[in-house]
C-alpha cells in the first residue's frame, strides 16, 4: 500500500515536500480486536505544521501522519463483535484503553495508558490502510460522505469538547481567537448553544466564513488592539477561546475579557506565555485547557454534521501525493476550513 512518510522535522528555508515522501510500505493485517480500514479520506490538520516544524516530536522517522480519519472495514481481527466488512468508521484518533482512572471517571480524552494515537505516536491516515482498535471507531451516519467524516474526528469535536470544558451558556458572548478548522466549527457549536460569537481573523474569506456561519461579530488584528476591539463591541467576552497560543493572543485575550471572564486554551505555539496574577485575580478570570475529545464527542459530532446542524467546509480535497501542497498552503494561511486527502 502507499503512505506519506514524513521523514524528518523541516528544516527552515525548506517546504513540506522536502520531508515528505509518498512510498509503498507493507500491507496490514489486523490482531486480535483490531480493525484493518481501507482508508476513505484524511484531514490534514494544524497539528500536522507542528510535526513538519518540530514542536511536537515525531515518535521515529520516517512516520505517517495524519489523525483525521474515516474509512471503511477491510477486515477484523479475532474477537471483534461489532464490526463487519463494508462498515463506514470513523476513528476516535486517541486510542483510550477504557480502563484507566481517567477512562473511568469520563475523561478518556487523557487516558493514561492509550492504545495508540493515530498520527501522534502510531502511524497514522496519510496512507491506503490503517489498523486501529475496534473500540476506537464510531460509526458514519448513512448519507454523510467520509471526506467530510474525517475531519469532523478533530476539528468539530475539538470545538465540542471545548464548549464543555468552557461550559457555556446562552447569551453569553465568547470570542473565538483563530478560525481555522476548528475554530469555524466552534463558531456553529456555540451558537447552538446559544451564546453570541465573535470572530477573530486575519484573513478577509475566513472572517467570511465566520460571519456565514453564525459569528455576530469578526475582528481583524489589523485593525488596531483586539482586546479593545472586543470590549467595544461586546462590553467584555465571557469567555475567549485561544486556538493560537501565543503572548500577543494572551494579552489580547485577557483585555477582551469582561470580569469573571475565562481564557481557555485550544491552540499553542513555539512561545511560552506570561500572564499576571494580579491581573487575573482582580478580573476573577480562569485559565482552562481543553484538549481532544471523548468518544461520545465524535459520536455526536458526526450526528450533528450528518443531521446538516453543524457544517464542515471543504476547502480542497486532493489526492496522496499533493499532500505536500496542501501543507504549505495550510501554512500560509490559505486554506478555509479544512482540507482533505484521499489516498
Ligand atoms: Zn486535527
Ligand atoms: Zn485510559
């Protein structure tokens, strides 16, 4: 079968197709209570930038990326119950063991002893097949297409999870810091929930984008100081959801914040953060992170997106070997909601 094998950190003045490379690696089989999936479509996420410039560590070169996956069962292995052959998944791509503390207590999102991450420290959906657990899949709803399953595994249910930890509530106003693929899901999730959304964005098709899909408000950085921005728009942000990460976001985040505000972490960067106690303590604000999502989260992202409640943009889909381009133009801010490859 092929596989995109990333096969070192990028280094700087080079392009993605200097590390990547489409070549043909060994068939799967599936053990006992696996999956083999005949893979359908991946989506290519910012997460993958991180790998490419080496913030987050490859587990070994060379390795595939690529944890936004749909596909359908090829073949199972001894004592999977649930799956049959022709079954159209989509993978939950933190393999949780089921049975840790963390899974225990409804946190499976941090499991402590995962079977495997998919793309992170297992070979991931840049390639024909895929082996993973049985009880890492859900289901795709009849009449969803698997190019727009796969990227519902990440960025819609990462907005899902998001708007839990954040626990928010009608009528409140949340400013959502970046609007790549997740935070243009985010936008539709918290106006189902019914709080009242604003967009920031540097791009004039993502502001677009954003406003389409529900934001009230879309604030350009260029414009001048976004904190200040926010508050005279809104009066104060009850919550800013950061999916960028960085020190400038962090300032910005904690200006646009009305007392008792949170800031919640999504997104990160190269750069550490500073943030001021006394500031914190004098606005009451919370710092909250949200990391992945729990199965039922993916479950019902794909219900939602199925059922047209939530909508996924497509921006490209392109074939295995264009995976190089579709990671530059990630990178240069090109691509409008997500983009998928099919191998
Ligand atoms: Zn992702
Ligand atoms: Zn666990």
């Amino acid at each position: 079968m092929r596989a995109a094998r990333l096969t070192a950190v990028q280094a700087p003045g080079a392009t993605p197709r200097d590390v990547l490379e489409v070549v043909e690696v060994p068939d799967l089989s599936p053990g006992p209570g696996e999956v083999l999936l005949r893979v359908g479509a991946a989506g290519v996420c910012a997460t993958e930038l991180h790998f490419l410039d080496g913030l987050l560590p490859a587990p070994r070169f060379p390795v595939t990326l690529g944890h936004e996956v749909a596909g359908t069962v090829e073949a199972v292995g001894d004592g999977v119950a649930r799956w049959d052959v022709g079954d159209r998944v989509a993978v939950h791509y933190l393999h949780s063991c089921g049975d840790c503390r963390p899974c225990r207590t409804g946190r499976e999102n941090t499991c402590a002893a995962p079977a495997g991450m998919l793309g992170f420290a297992s070979d991931g959906g840049f390639a024909e097949q895929l082996v993973v657990p049985a009880r890492s899949l859900a289901r795709v709803p009849e009449g969803l297409d698997l190019t727009s399953a796969a990227p519902v595994t990440c960025s819609v249910t990462t907005a899902l999870h998001a708007a839990a930890v954040g626990d928010v509530r009608a009528d409140q106003v949340v400013v959502v810091y970046g609007t790549g693929g997740v935070g243009l899901a985010l936008v539709q999730v918290l106006r189902r929930r019914g709080a009242r959304v604003l967009a920031v964005a540097r791009s004039q098709a993502r502001r677009d984008a954003a406003t389409d899909l529900g934001a009230e408000w879309v604030v350009d950085p260029a414009d001048g100081d976004v904190g200040a921005q926010v508050q005279e728009l809104t009066g104060g942000a009850d919550l800013v959801v950061d999916l960028v990460g960085t020190q400038a976001t962090a300032d910005a985040a904690l200006a646009a914040l009305a007392p008792g505000g949170a800031l919640l972490y999504v997104g990160y960067s190269h750069e550490s953060v500073t943030l001021s106690p006394l500031q914190l303590v004098v606005g009451e604000h919370r710092v909250l992170t949200a990391v992945s999502c729990t199965l039922a989260e993916l479950e019902l992202g794909l219900d939602l997106v199925a059922r047209g409640e939530v909508r996924v943009l497509l921006d490209r889909v392109a074939p295995l070997e264009e995976l190089p381009d579709v990671l530059a133009a990630l990178a240069a801010g090109d691509v409008v909601g997500r983009a998928v490859v099919v191998p």
